[in-house]
C-alpha cells in the first residue's frame, strides 16, 4: 500500500476515535458496564501476523514523551489535520493500539496490502460510525453501513478507498485493508485465536516487554529470499538465519529500549552481534557525539548467546526526547532541510 494510502485511513481512523471521545465526554451518560474487549488490542489481532505493534496509549500520554512522538508525524501532516478537524488530541479517550500485517501479506508489492490496526477503549460503536461516515463524506465517497457480527462497519461503496472502519460498544475500534477486517472480527468476538496465545509472539513479547509502553515483534520465514542489502555492513548470509525481531520500549526512568533478535543456528546470532558493534563503534566519532549529545555506544550492551543477540540501551528522559526530535529531523515530512516531501 502506498504512504499516502495508509496516511489517509489512520487519520480517518484517529479521527472517527477523536469524535467518539469528545461525544462521550460532554454528554451526561448513564454508568456502562466494562468495556468487553478485556483482552486489550492485541485481542483484536489474529494468529498468523508477520509484524505486531502494540502501544500502551495511556502510558505514552503519561509519560511526556507523547507530544514529541507526534510532532515527529506532525508538521503539516495527517494528525494536523485531525486537530484542524477536532480540535482535540487525537488519541484521547484510547488506552491501547496494535498493529499487524498478515504474514501472507508482508512483502507484498501489490496495491493495497492487507494490515489491521486497533484500538482499545471506551467507545461507541453508533458515534464511531457516525464520524467515520461524515469524514467518508467530506472526502466524496459513498459511505455503506453494515452489522457484522456485534460490530457496526462503515466502508466506501465505490471502494475509493480501501480501508474499512468496524466499532463495536465498549470496543475495541477497528480499520483494516483488504479481507482482514473480518478475520479481526472474528477473533475480537473470540471465534478465532487471537496473536497473545501465539507461541512464537509471546516468547519474543515476554523477553522485551516487561513494564513496556511499546512492543513490536516479528516472525520472519524460514527461507528469506529479500535480505540481500536489506542492511548495509551486515552479511545477507547471518541475516537469512534470523527468525524472530522483538522490541520493547519501557518509559518509566530511565527510559530503555530492548532488543532481541533470534536465530536459526548459533554462528550466525554471533557474527551480527559483532557486526552491530562494530557499526556502532565506528558511527561513534566526535561529530556524532557531538549531533547525538552522548556517547551511544557506551549506553548499549549486546550479547550473543547460543540463538540470541540481545541489546539494551538506557536513556535519562532528556536523552530520549533528543533521539526522538532527532528521528522527527531525519523521517519529518517536511524534510530537515527543504520543502515537505510528499509521500
């Protein structure tokens, strides 16, 4: 799917998410019962994802580093738009997100990949579908609603665009490309099993992401054929032997990320070790430091055992702040240093 596609279903994602919290939050409600999807995101996501992102919403928005993430996606990007449309942060009222790509989509190079995202929180499914289809509406499409299951839908009938938004009462709230969609129904109504009971995911899970705020975990196949010059500097021949990709981001003071990479055969988990501290120790000169503001490979340990390389890297929150405005400076739609790039 193309940038620009999937920049403009999350932002009618986070949208549709921004009017449910600003409905439910001026109008006097009754007291409802526990919202069902006890399971959180994730419940939402089906077994047989290549790529699993799971952000604890809250524990960003309390830790203050929020407000620079999305000024790293901001400027004049999706989530100004939002605001412009809302006038409201538009995570409010969302206490989880997760993120997944099929494995049989990943890689694809065709228009329109599957993926899901979902949200968990206090929603209503009526209000969602509202917003989702006056937003559909202002972009000239021709919103349908649908019951599937006990979720309300709302999709383009002309399929000009390509995502689909589902809601259910107490949540979760869900958007999906392509077929997924309904697999992500099934499994949040507990028909099918949902990524947490996934061997392979909660073994790369449970390894980063104690006391996290942010997991994402990969499962890589078993004969890679895309690796050649995926990384500079790193041999393609140790990365045709990584399995699984794990990272947990843990905000509390002092903030650390972990890393774990897992292996098929234990020489290759050591040569990328090495391969990774060598990159660091030679980007590790004075101008870097001095762009950086500290010695980064003095704050990372990495060691190789038997199938496992792993690495941690600890951060006071000023020093995350920094490597956060740093990516926003590098990724930044507007770019650092010239006109915006469109995507």
């Amino acid at each position: 799917m193309r940038i620009a596609t999937v920049h403009r279903l999350v932002l009618l994602f986070f949208v549709t998410l921004t009017v449910t919290a600003v409905v439910w939050s001026v109008e006097d409600r009754p007291p409802r019962e526990p919202a069902p999807d006890g399971g959180g995101a994730r419940a939402a996501i089906p077994t047989g994802a290549a790529v699993v992102v799971w952000v604890d919403v809250e524990g960003w928005r309390r830790s203050g580093l929020a407000a620079a993430l999305f000024g790293a996606v901001g400027g004049e990007g999706p989530l100004d738009e939002v605001a412009e449309v809302c006038a409201r942060d538009p995570t409010a009222g969302v206490r989880e997100l997760a993120f997944a790509i099929p494995r049989h989509a990943a890689g694809t190079r065709e228009e329109g990949p599957e993926f899901g995202l979902a949200a968990s929180g206090d929603l209503a499914a009526e209000a969602v579908a509202d917003c989702a289809t006056a937003i559909l509406r202002r972009r000239g499409a021709d919103p349908s609603h649908q019951r599937v299951g006990g979720f309300v839908t709302v999709r383009d009938r002309r399929r000009s665009s390509k995502g689909e938004v589902a809601a259910r009462d107490g949540g979760p709230a869900l958007l999906s490309g392509g077929n997924y969609l309904r697999d992500m129904i099934e499994t949040a109504e507990g028909r099918f099993p949902s990524v947490i009971d996934e061997p392979a995911h909660r073994e790369l899970n449970e390894a980063v992401g104690e006391k996290a705020a942010l997991v994402a975990t990969v499962l890589l196949p078993t004969s890679p054929d895309r690796w050649p010059d995926a990384i500079p500097g790193v041999s393609a021949s140790d990365l045709d032997h990584v399995r699984g990709i794990a990272l947990g981001v843990r905000l509390l003071p002092p903030v650390i990320a972990r890393a774990l990479v897992i292996c098929d055969e234990e020489p290759p988990c050591r040569g990328l070790a090495a391969t990774i501290r060598n990159r660091l120790d030679a980007a590790n000169g004075p101008l870097t430091r001095r762009w950086v503001g500290f010695n980064l490979p003095t704050r990372v340990r990495i060691q190789a055992t038997a199938r496992h390389v792993t690495a941690e890297l600890s951060l006071s929150p000023e020093e995350a702040k920094r490597l956060v405005e740093l990516g926003k400076d590098l990724w930044s739609p507007a770019g650092s240093d010239g006109p915006r790039q469109e995507p």
